[in-house]
DNA sequence: CGCTTAGTTGAAGCGAATCAAAACTAGTGG
DNA sequence: CCACTAGTTTTGATTCGCTTCAACTAAGCG
C-alpha cells in the first residue's frame, strides 16, 4: 500500500551459489552455466513490509523470483475491496513468459515480511528462455501449479462457509511453514495479519477472528498472542476445512 | 454428472486441414509438419451433454483441446456443493504438461454442448514437447492467460456482490459468445443452465435468477426464453459489474 | 396431454457484514 | 518504568443479503 522505492543491487557472479533456495525453484534444475547467466541480468531486490513491487506497464512483465520473506499477490478496486489471489514464499516465481499479458497485470506484489527479490528484466531473460528450453519447461510446471492452487481457491472463495474458510487457510499456511521451516515443531508464525487473511479468503476481519477464536475455544488450535500458533490439532482441523 | 462412454475415432491424417480451429488454439503457431505429428498421436472424441472427460489416475494428465462445442471444468464435493473453476470454448485446451499433478487432478472436464475433443495421450505428448519446443511455448503462454483469469475470478467469488456477479458473468459470455461466433448481433443463447451459472459464480439458482429477473426488468437486458439475450446494453452492464 | 425438468417468485431464517466499542500490542518519549 | 499514542485484534449488538424452503409457472418431450 506504501511507496515504491526498495534497494536494488547487482551482486557478484557467484552469489547463487549461497543461495538459500539455489537447488529449489526455477534454479534447482539449471546447470552452472544457465545459472550464470540468469546470474548476469538479474537485478536483487530488497522490500520493506508493505512496500510494492511493480503495478503495470512493461516491467509488469518482469519475471520475479522470491528468495527470502512472504509476500502477497493482491488484487484490489478502487473502493477499498481487496482480494489477494496469491502468497509467494522463498522459491515461488511469477510472471515471465513472453505473452500478451502476463500474469502480472492488474496485479501487484506487495512485501508481507522482509523480501528479497530475484528480478528477471523481461527482455533479457525471454532471450534465454529460447536458449534453454528447460527453463521454459520448470516455468510452465510451476504455472500449471499456481492454475491449480488458484482453482482449488475458487472451491474455496465460492463454496466454503467462513468456518471451513478459515480451517483451510490454516491448514494451507500451516503445510507451508512446514516446508520453508523443515522444522517438526508444531509451532510456527502466521505471515499474515487479520485483515489479510480476510482479503485473502474473501471474509471480513471480524468473522476471520470469530472463528479463530471459536477454534482456540475448542481446543482445535493454542495460539499465544495473534499471530503465534503453538499447536494444531491437525485431525480436528481438517475435518473443519470440509473437503 | 452422468455416464463416461463416448465416441472416439482416429481420423485420416489430414483432418487437422479442415479443423475448425486449424488456425487458433495451439495448432495455429504450428507448421505442417508438427500438425502432422500431433495428428498421429491424437483421439477424437465426441461427448454429449453432460457426459464427463476423465476424472483422475493416469489419463487425467492427457492434453485435451476442444474444437466444437462448450465444456465446463468443475470441482465437486462429497455433499454435493459444485464450482466450476472454468469454461472451454472451442480452441481452449487443458492439461498435458508432464509435471506431477496436471492441472486436471480432482477435476473433470464436462460436456455442457455437443463437444468434440482432440485428445492427445500423456506420454506421447511428451516426447512431442521436448521436439518443438515452441509447442510448450504455445501452452505456457496460454497457462499463464488461463492463471490471470483464474486470478480475475478469485476476486469476483471472494469479493464481489451477487448481482455484480451476474453482471460480470453475463459479460464474460457476451465476450465469448462474439468472440466464438464473429457475430456483430447482440443476440446470442447462454452456454449455461442456471444451475450451471450459479455453479461458477458462487450463488444459488435463485438468487441468480432474481438478479437476472432485475437486469430486465431495468432495461438492461433483453432476453427471450430463459437463455436467449436479445440485447445488452453494455454501458449499464458494466457499471453494475463493479471493477 | 400428462409427465418431467428448469426457471421464477415469495416468505422466512440465518450467516456474515456492518457498526460500535473495548481490550490488547507495540512503539515513543518523558 | 510508566504514560501516551496508534494500530490491531477481539467482542458485542444490529442489519442485511443471500440461502433455504416451498409453491408455482413455463418449457421440453414421450
């Protein structure tokens, strides 16, 4: 929601090497020799919470690569109504083919926590998509992806009450803590505040914290404070997201 | 909703020539040749009304194109809550990248016309990919169209009112219909039942109707019979869309 | 012409939104 | 350390839009 402008440095030739997500994401497939050249265009980027990152127009095409942070793909009218149709966590990628419109348009990605951002300028990095088919074919495995995890969200948006709602989002962050994390704990911080997990799964604020409370009451999750879940009783859980 | 059984028919090889959307779909981009290795492994299939495509296991990661007719993708639920996640029109396709899950697991593709399929089986397809590379190209680039209007949707379910709804789908088979038909008449039958509506806009059958009854009772669509429009006055249309 | 299915219309109920206020949190500075 | 502020979350009371339930009408078809 904030201003726009975030650091963006060229770093040395080897810095993917100590990548945290070198061997997921796009670039866990490609050999030293595609590394090193997606390594020579792409400019790294650092956002703040709140910050944006791209609204439209020819950067909206950029390719982006989230190495570290959460952010959030938002959707939003200009009376105030927000819908986010997507999170982007460390190895998510989005936008990039050489189409009409990519993904991006309309759209904006906005940092939820610290982000840092891998940024393919479009021109270039279409050039080395003709060069090295594999990197089209990890891209067109992660947008099939991102098509089905969107029209699963539509089950949810269109068919779920706000109780399964809100059991799923649980359930949906809580898999992917796990395995940003690696950690077995049960414990874990949710990214994102009250408000956007209501424009997240379509609710207001009020019946997202209802309902969290409701399920603190019955024992299905133990929270400390608003945003720190302790446990998940992932059985009991589940059967509230309802199918 | 109802049984499998459908006709499919190997077709000489040069039945690509007169195809309909010879020149759109994936096959406009492809040469003579490539049409012809597509044609050498595809399955024609014709469906009825109401008769379904594959559901899951191994053939639901074949690549499917549609060339006559309308089809609509749907997600069901044990207890019998439905959401169509998208419709296909002639010269839209699904499926066929060979990653994990496709973007078919869990759904199933429906007949809501007459339809006719070009199918075209996994593994074979495959190997066809890794061939001509601009065919990926041609199926990422209509992924990613597929992702933004998966997105778009996402906001009109999580967001929007009932009757900004209606308006909004009501638009979106305007656009289609003009699109499929290359008619300049405003008049044009709705693809969809009511029930089938209310299925992909998140509402029931009755509210959709009340809205629909609204729209013309306001002047701002004309129809005859449940299904044909006559007219649309697209100005005022729009504006009770929303965004 | 009855039979079945699809669509419309009405009345009542309910779940989520809205409006309003209190409780908590976190940050700042005295 | 506490007082003060701003922002977030929780809780409560009320309203409203959509669903539900039910009856009726229209359309397709043997």
């Amino acid at each position: 929601m904030s201003a726009h402008s975030a650091v963006s440095l060229r770093f040395d030739p080897n810095v993917c090497d100590t990548c945290a997500i070198r061997h997921a994401s796009l670039c866990g497939a490609l050999s030293r020799d595609e590394i090193a050249e997606l390594n020579a265009i792409v400019v790294r980027t650092k956002l703040s919470p709140g910050q944006l990152h791209v609204i439209e127009g020819e950067q909206a095409r950029d390719f982006v690569n989230v190495t570290s942070g959460t952010a959030k793909l938002v959707r939003g009218a200009e009376d105030g109504r927000t819908q986010i149709v997507g999170l982007l966590f460390p190895s998510d990628f989005v936008g990039g083919a050489g189409n009409a419109h990519s993904e991006l348009d309309f759209h904006s990605i906005e940092a939820v926590t610290e982000l840092e951002l891998c940024v393919f300028p479009r021109d270039r990095f279409d050039a080395l998509l003709e060069k090295y088919p594999m990197i089209e074919h990890r891209i067109l495995s992660k947008a099939l992806n991102d098509l089905h995890q969107a029209r699963e969200w539509m089950v949810l948006l269109g068919r779920k009450t706000a109780q399964e709602k809100v059991a799923s989002f649980l359930l949906y962050v809580a898999e992917k803590m796990r395995n940003e994390g690696c950690k077995e704990a049960d414990s874990f911080n949710l990214p994102l505040g009250r408000v956007e997990i209501a424009d997240y799964i379509g609710l207001t604020i009020e019946t997202v914290s209802r309902h969290i409370t409701k399920l603190k009451k019955d024992g299905v999750l133990v929270m400390d404070g608003s945003k720190t879940i302790k446990q998940i009783d992932y059985e009991r859980l589940t059967k509230r997201a309802g199918f």
